[in-house]
C-alpha cells in the first residue's frame, strides 16, 4: 500500500506518545499496533533487532527505532504543515539540546523515584524537581519552548506530563508548588487536539506504574 504507516505503540509509554503527537500534528493517517513488551511481537523484533523496543515507525515496511528520531523523520518527509523543528540552525541546534536534555534527565530521574527508596529515594526526588526548575526557567514567559507555536522541545517534554500525578504520590512531592509554569504550560499544550486525544491519563499511568514496582519487587 503506497503512504503505509504503522507505529509498533504502547499507549502508556511517553516515548511512543511523542512519535502519536506528532503524527496527529502532521495530520497523518496511520494504523497503532499495541505491543506487549512481556511478549515481543515478530514484527517488533525484526523491525527493531538491536534495542526490540518501541516505539517503531515503519513507513512503507521501512523502520525508523527512537523517539525523536522518529520525530524528526517525520517533519522531515511530511513538512507540508506544523513544522516541529524551527527553521534557523542555531535554534535548531537549541531545541535538539533541551530535547535531549530531557531524554538523559526526566524518565531516568523519574524511574530512579519510583523504583527506589530511601536515600536513593529522596535523592532522586531533589534531582528530578531541579531537572524540571531547570526546564522551567528555560520555558520562561514564553507559552511554548519554542516561543509562540509547540514544537520539538513541547513534544518532547509533554507526554511526562502525564506522570506527574505519579512523580507527586510515589515522590511525595506537588508539582504545583514546585513548578507552577511547568504545570501551567502543561495545561496549555492539553488544549491542543493532537495531545489531549494523544496522552495517556494520568491514573492509567500510575497504575502502570505501580505494577512495574510490583514486578521489582519495590515497596
């Protein structure tokens, strides 16, 4: 089929939540296949051998593995509408720093929070809370990352958005009093479609959250 465009997903996973927003922003039809990372699929495995890890894009039975490598393809071969990464290479090369940023700090941070305890514990909740008072003071006044219009840094950071109900039970911690922008901004970027009808809720994710805690054996 000419166009054909599949995403291997996983609908709590932040990582392939990028790669869904940004098809919604572009506009791109495309067939979602939940995987089971306790049962990898055939598909899964022969698409993405070396990390067998979603999310995937396969466009026309070629696979593209990595989130925001993935983000990037797809502004690149679809750049018709909603550019996601800014025109100007210096800006570029600005948004590719914070969205990596995030990829080396926020999740691993966040599951070091929830799988942990004790000092490691409350260790990592101190660093998680700065990663993001780091984030928010270069979100500044701005509405987006990249000023006036979402783009790459906003898809990048958003679909965390919907683990801070987790970061705030399991951490003991309040976003809003912590990071009101970064709440704020949140807020702004769910009244956009293509991440309200994207992001998984915030309970689903606790609760997945909670099973991952169970299976480490983490009280």
């Amino acid at each position: 089929m000419a166009n054909e465009v599949v995403l291997l997903d996983l609908k709590v996973s932040p990582f392939a939540a990028r790669v869904r927003i940004a098809l919604e922003e572009k506009g791109i039809k495309y067939e979602s296949r939940e995987e089971d990372l306790s049962n990898k699929s055939s598909v899964l495995l022969k698409m993405n051998p070396v990390h067998q890890q979603i999310p995937v894009l396969i466009h026309n039975g070629r696979p593209i593995c990595e989130s925001m490598i993935i983000v990037q393809y797809i502004d690149e071969v679809w750049n018709h509408k909603s550019p996601l990464l800014p025109s100007d290479p210096y800006r570029r090369a600005h948004a590719r720093f914070w969205a990596d940023y995030i990829d080396k700090k926020i999740y691993p941070i966040g599951r070091n929070l929830w799988a942990s305890k004790g000092e490691v514990k409350e260790s990592s909740k101190k660093d998680l809370i700065e990663c993001f008072k780091i984030l928010e003071r270069e979100l500044g006044d701005k509405p987006y990352f990249g000023g006036e219009s979402f783009g790459y840094v906003d898809l990048a950071l958003v679909p965390f958005y919907s683990f801070f109900y987790t970061f705030e039970t399991l951490g003991n911690l309040s976003m809003v009093a912590e990071c009101p922008k970064l709440v704020e901004w949140g807020e702004k970027c769910l009244e956009k479609e293509s991440v309200s009808n994207t992001l998984s809720d915030q309970q689903k994710v606790y609760e997945a959250i909670l099973q991952i805690k169970k299976e480490l054996r983490v009280e």
